[in-house]
C-alpha cells in the first residue's frame, strides 16, 4: 500500500498541474467553459486524498511499522485513540491533514450557494488559485515530505508518542490550527479570482462563512493550546511567547483585523484593496507560522529539527506574495476612496484593524529578530518574554478599551447613544477605582480589567438599549465574541500580574504557605499497577485562615517507554477565582518532596471566555440565497 | 474628494502617526531593554566576557559533573556546545529543574556569566519541548524522551 499511496499522490500532483495548466490555457484565450471539468478534478483529487488518509490511519491503527511514518510516532503500548491521532504528531502527516483540510473544504465550495453566484470567469479563476494550491500541498507530499516512506526490514516495535503530548489538549490542538490554516484557503482563492474577475463586490459576502470557520477552527487550536501547556506542562502558565506559540498567534491577529475591515468593506463599500490584501496576508502568515516551526531557522523551545520544507515553504510564500501583489496593484472603477469620519463605527474598527496588525507586526518583529538584528551585531540579539509582555499588552489593553466604545458610535458619525456610552464609561471609572483601592495598582492589567468589564457592561446595555440589535441573530454572535474576549481580557490581566508562586521542600506533616494559603504534606503513595508507568503521588492538604480549602495531590509518573523519565502531572484545586495549582517537583526515599504551588487568579475565566469565543461565533453565520 | 473627505483624511493620518508613535516608543524601549543576546555555547564563550550580563544560552548537558541539589531546586552543571563538544561552559541554576533536564538533552538557559565565579549563573532552565515531531538532521531517530 505504501507504494499504491504515494503513487496516487503523485498521479494526483500531475494531474493537477495538467488540469490548472490547460484551464489556464483555454482562460487565456477567453474561453471560461472548462468549470465541470475543473470541478470533476477537484473531486477526484479529494476522492484520492481521502482514500490515502484512510490508508495511513488504517496503517496507525493496526501499528504496522513498515510504514516509516507509524514507526516514528506509535507503538503496540498506546491506545488505539492515541495511535490513530498520530496521524498529525509530525511533519509528514500533519502536512497530509492539512492538504486533507483544503481538498475536502474545496469540495465542499462546489456545492455551496455562495459558489453558485458566481459567474464562469470568476469560477475558473478560483480554481487556478486553488490548484496552485494543492500542487503545492501535492509537491511537499511527494517529495520532502513523504508520509508513505516504507522500512525494511520491518522493525518490531516503533518509537512511540512523548507521554506529555498523550493529552485531549494536546491531541485536538494541531488539528484544529491546520483546519483553521486550511479554511482561509478559500476566501483567499476568492478574494483574488473576484479581483482579477472585476468582480470586487461580492467576495466579502460570499466568503463570510468561511472566513468565520476559518478564524473558530483558529482560536480554539491556540486556546486549546495554552489549556494544555498551563494543564500538562506544569510550570504554572498558559503562554510563554514562545516561536512556535506566537507563529499561530500571527495569522490570527491578521485573520481578526481583516474579519473587521470586512464589516467596512461590505457596509460602506470601501477598502476593496485593503481587504483583498488582508485576507491574503492571512492565508501567507498560516505558511510563514509552518515555517517558523519547520525551517530551524529560529531557535525554540520546541525541538522540531530542521527539516527539508523549509526551502519549499518560502519559495511558495514568495511566489503567493508577489502574485498577491500584482492582482491587488490592478485598477478597478470601483476602486474608492471614500472614508467617513474617524469619530464613527468604520473610523473605530479601522483603529481596532490597526491595533491588530501593529500587534501581528510586532510579534512578527520578535520571533524574527534574532534573524533581522543580524546585519548589525556581531553575535545574534533576540527578545525574551519581557519584551511581548511590555509592547504587546498595553496595546491589547487598548484594544480592549476601544471594543467597549466603538458600539456606541454610529455607522456614518458621531455617537448614537449617548447613555450607553455614558453608562459604559461609568462602569469603568467605579471598576477602576474599586480595583485600585483593593490593591490592583499595576498600570496595564489596571486598564485591560477595567476594560474587559467595560467591554462586560456594554453588551449587556446594547441588548438592554436596542432592539435591533436584539433582533438581529448575527449581532448575537458578534457581540457574543466580544463578550468572551472581555473574560478573557479580564482572566489575562489578573492571572498575568498578580499571580503568587512559592516552591518548598517538605517533610511529611510540614506545612508552607503560599499567598493566603497553607499547603499541609501528609503522605507519598507509589502505585506500581500499571504497566505503562509507575506512579508517585503526593497528598496535601490546603487551608485558608484555618478553614479547609481542599486537597492537592500532584504526581510523577515514569513512563516505561520514555527511558525511564518522568512527567510531573500538575494538580490543582479548580476555582473561578484563586485557582491553586501545585506541581511535584522530586521525592526521596525518606519521603520528604519538593514542591511548587502558585495560585492563578481568575484564570479559568480565559478558559471561558476562549470557549464562548469559539461557540457563539457561529451565530454570525449567515445563509446565502441560491441565484 | 470633497473637502469633509480631505479633512477626514487628515484626522485619519494622525489618528495613524498617534498609533504609529505610540507602538514606536514601546518597541523601541522593548528592544533596548529586552534585547538578549541569543547565543550557542561556543559563540558564548567567543564574547568579551563583561558583554555577557544578560543571554540566552542553547546548548545540550554534559554526561559528567551532574551535581543536583537533593530537592530539586536547584542543579550545577557543564553545558557543552551543540555541534563542538569540546566548548564548554560550568552553569549554576537555582530554580525548580524541569522533569526532562538529563544529560544529553538540549537545554536553553537565561542569565548572567560571574567572571570571578567562573560560571554562568542561570535564573531560567528550559528543556527543549519534547514535541517528537521530526527526525533530526542526520536522519536517525532519537532515542524515545529524548526530548527530541
């Protein structure tokens, strides 16, 4: 089977490179009639696709080592759920899931209504995007990127899946940002083909829906992600502004700013350009954030190694950027300039859309630095966390300040409620100086709290204050968002700043504390039941001003598949206020422990908030009429 | 453009320089104060040695000289460069020692060389993150939790 799979791939690499090029042909001379025939090839490309994923997963589930790609990440001692999710633990597969993403989101765009409208020109021109595409997809597959490699002889058992990355959080994370990187596929091919179309209306519309799946599939990969660093890893955060971490962070920031310059576009018929460029920057930065992880180029945390796509992946995003280029610097008549006034709804979302991109900007700033200083110092500079944390969240905190505010301005200018906004701002000044007289002094999470409640107190008055928006079902979803940001704001600004961390060694019936907690060692249990792994639990007991709070029981496991190494898992007592969080750092034979406990205010409202985010989002979704 | 629209523009161009100064100063005070410098053992040991009061050091733990504090909060030990073994360099850290620190693994540490000391005195240790995504470049596996 290894060769049957990577021979299809292959047929399906010529094949698309012969169907884009006679399409462009017959395009060139005016004859837009090849539609079905660029459809029907769509449609085997993803038959094809998916035949050859269900092989690969077959082959994970059965553990059939000759497959280079089941050996590296499986063995006969992992679940079957763990073993068939390996599908995308590396770079092979994870590159088929992806292309697996766009061929099935594309097959799915044929028989959309969205689609329907649009008219032959436009049809083909879509299609010779998105050909480029897969063949690009089809090219990694097939060349450095093989997911079929076979081994001979065939070995007896495989090396097995890292314990730490053996978690739901860790398992759902990288799909849900490739199918996120997958979905913006199509509102970029769309984007362009209206453009070069002359047809420079009605993509905003069309690609709505995508758009929206696109940027949930996007939050919730990242959230899930730094659920699971905070849960798995055991350090007490959830983002340490890591390469790896900010590289999904990019697209995200340009994916927002242009769901928001969008609302401009359709409503006041402007930045035509502006947001053809944004969602195409978008789709880039979703290769760039793949090519952070997989050129070596920057060190991180994550040890992915160098690979070969690293060549590949920046020829690609070039050759998309300069194709970019020209069709945005193409005039169309309908090309305006028209702008309202700054104090109004567009003039609000286009400073928010800036804010976002500064943002994008910056941290696309800081993983690259060491590369950019390069040229002007002699050994490599590059920024620590302190760097993200004192650029990056004052500007969110404004961000989030200007969420509160730009509902309560009107379409073309002014502001057209007075009292909402009068009440909002109200909201802010007692929430500041309540906050400031409890002792939250710190400027910047000062300002992101008070505007998270802001942000709070101005969707509850805007359903309160208007019916229409109350009518209106994707307002619902809109403002749901932002509600779930505001959690979020608010859960970052306390959790960040004003989180209290104390590290002890204990003796059994020793107590330390930890902000206003005690923390009360009690006993060490070693469970040696379970075959994967020996288990070492610590039991402690936690009190506040003498009153139970709850118990801890942080462990260490030693995995026997890992060389003996051992995992601390993380234990906590789950609150939405002060959440306590306690990790096993050693134990010795006498039976004294190591320990670590900080207390997290109000994370769990990020949590919340970063699900809400993801759920209500799908109330913006709007139907399209068929022609 | 009719003149309101010419006026808009104008409130618009210093809304962006208002914005564009705004993120200006706070990367440009970023970069003087978060800049660090990013080096491999061998390139650490290469700089002045007073220029090496703030770095971020990358190197993999030497099998030899191990010396763990019996609580776990703290480890001293030999970094060794990653491609030349011979370049090494005596780290002291205090701190809670990750689960995946072993000799061998790659390690990123953070701090400040003591000259009299001799030694770099690291205030962060991070081990690579064992997302075991990729061969490494020589094409062979790493042994399992290797933290590759």
């Amino acid at each position: 089977m290894h060769a049957i799979s990577f021979t299809a791939l292959l047929l399906s690499l010529v094949a698309g490179v012969g169907v884009a090029a006679y399409a462009g042909v017959r395009a060139l001379k005016n004859d837009y009639s090849t539609v079905p025939f660029l459809e029907k090839a769509q449609v085997v490309l993803t038959l094809v696709v998916v035949a050859v994923s269900v092989v690969l997963v077959q082959a994970l589930a059965n553990r059939d080592f000759s497959y280079a790609y089941v050996r590296d990440y499986t063995d006969t001692f992992m679940p079957l759920f763990y073993a068939v999710t390996a599908f995308w633990a590396g770079q092979n597969g994870s590159f088929l899931f992806w292309y697996l993403g766009v061929a099935v989101m594309g097959w799915c765009m044929i028989y959309s209504p969205g689609y329907s409208r649009l008219d032959d020109r436009t049809k083909v021109f879509f299609w010779l995007f998105f050909f480029l595409v897969e063949i690009f997809f089809l090219y990694a597959l097939t060349g450095p990127s093989n997911a079929f490699m076979k081994l001979d002889p065939v070995p007896a058992e495989g090396n097995g899946l890292n314990p730490l990355l053996q978690n739901p959080g860790m398992i759902f994370h990288p799909p849900l940002l490739f199918l996120g990187y997958a979905g913006y596929t199509i509102p970029f091919c769309l984007a362009l083909a209206c453009r070069l179309a002359g047809d420079g209306r009605n993509w905003l519309d069309l690609s709505r829906n995508w758009n929206i799946i696109s940027w949930v599939f996007l939050t919730a990969g990242i959230i899930l992600g730094a659920w699971w660093a905070y849960m798995e890893l055991g350090w007490g955060g959830y983002w340490a502004w890591d390469p790896v971490e900010n590289a999904s962070l990019i697209p995200w920031l340009a994916g927002t700013a242009f769901m928001h310059t969008a609302i401009v576009g359709r409503t006041r018929k402007t930045l035509l350009r502006s947001n053809v460029f944004l969602v195409s920057l978008t789709f880039l930065l979703c290769f760039f954030a793949t090519f952070v992880v997989r050129s070596g180029m920057i060190d991180s945390l994550h040890a992915f190694g160098s690979s070969k796509m690293g060549i590949p992946l920046l020829v690609f995003m070039l050759a998309v950027l300069g194709l970019v280029l020209f069709v945005c610097l193409i005039q169309r008549a309908d090309d305006t300039t028209h702008l309202d006034e700054f104090m109004s709804r567009p003039g609000m979302l286009f400073l928010g859309s800036w804010l976002l991109l500064c943002l994008g900007g910056i941290v696309f700033l800081g993983v690259n630095w060491p590369l950019l200083s390069a040229p002007w110092t002699a050994s490599p500079v590059g920024l620590d966390a302190g760097f993200y944390n004192r650029v990056c969240l004052p500007l969110f905190a404004f961000l989030a300040l200007i969420m509160s505010l730009c509902p309560w301005f009107g379409q073309k200018k002014g502001i057209h409620d007075k009292v909402g906004l009068g009440l909002t701002i109200c909201a802010g000044l007692v929430t500041a100086v309540a906050l400031y007289v409890l002792g939250y002094t710190q400027p910047v999470a000062l300002l992101g709290a008070v505007s998270g409640v802001m942000i709070v107190a101005a969707v509850i008055l805007l359903f309160v204050r208007s019916s229409a928006v109350r009518r209106f079902r994707p307002s619902w979803g809109a403002y749901g968002v932002h509600l779930g940001v505001a959690l979020m704001v608010v859960g970052v600004a306390f959790s960040g700043p004003y989180k209290e961390e104390a590290e002890a060694v204990l003796e059994k019936g020793q107590s330390m504390t930890a902000g206003a907690y005690m923390v009360t060692f009690h006993e060490l249990i070693h469970n040696h039941d379970n075959p994967a792994m020996n288990v070492h639990e610590a039991r402690f007991s936690v009190t506040r001003d003498g009153q139970p709070v709850g118990n801890l029981a942080p462990q260490k496991r030693l995995y026997r598949n890992f060389d003996r190494s051992s995992f601390a898992e993380a234990s906590l007592i789950p609150s939405l206020g002060e959440e306590i969080y306690a990790t096993l750092l050693a134990f010795n034979e006498e039976g004294s422990v190591s320990i670590k406990i900080s207390i997290n205010p109000l994370v769990n409202w990020i949590w919340i908030g970063g699900t809400l985010c993801c759920l209500v989002a799908f109330l913006c979704w709007r139907k399209i009429e068929r022609p | 453009m009719s003149s309101t629209q010419k006026s808009q523009k104008w409130v618009y161009v210093v809304a962006l320089l208002l914005v564009g100064a705004g993120v200006g100063y706070l990367v440009l005070s970023g970069l003087s104060q978060n800049s660090v410098y990013f080096l491999n053992v061998s390139e650490a040991l290469a700089m002045p040695e007073d220029k090496l009061t703030q770095a971020r050091l990358f190197g993999s733990v030497c099998e030899q000289d191990i010396v763990r504090d019996p609580s776990a909060l703290g480890v001293a030990f030999t970094v060794q460069d990653k491609d030349n073994a011979d370049q090494t360099m005596r780290v002291e850290y205090r701190g809670a020692v990750p689960d995946t620190f072993k000799p061998g693994v790659e390690v990123i540490l953070e701090g400040r060389f003591n000259a009299q000391a001799r030694v770099f005195e690291a205030t962060t240790l991070l081990t690579k993150c064992p997302s075991k995504y990729e061969k490494n470049e020589q094409g062979q596996m790493r042994p399992p939790g290797y933290g590759g």
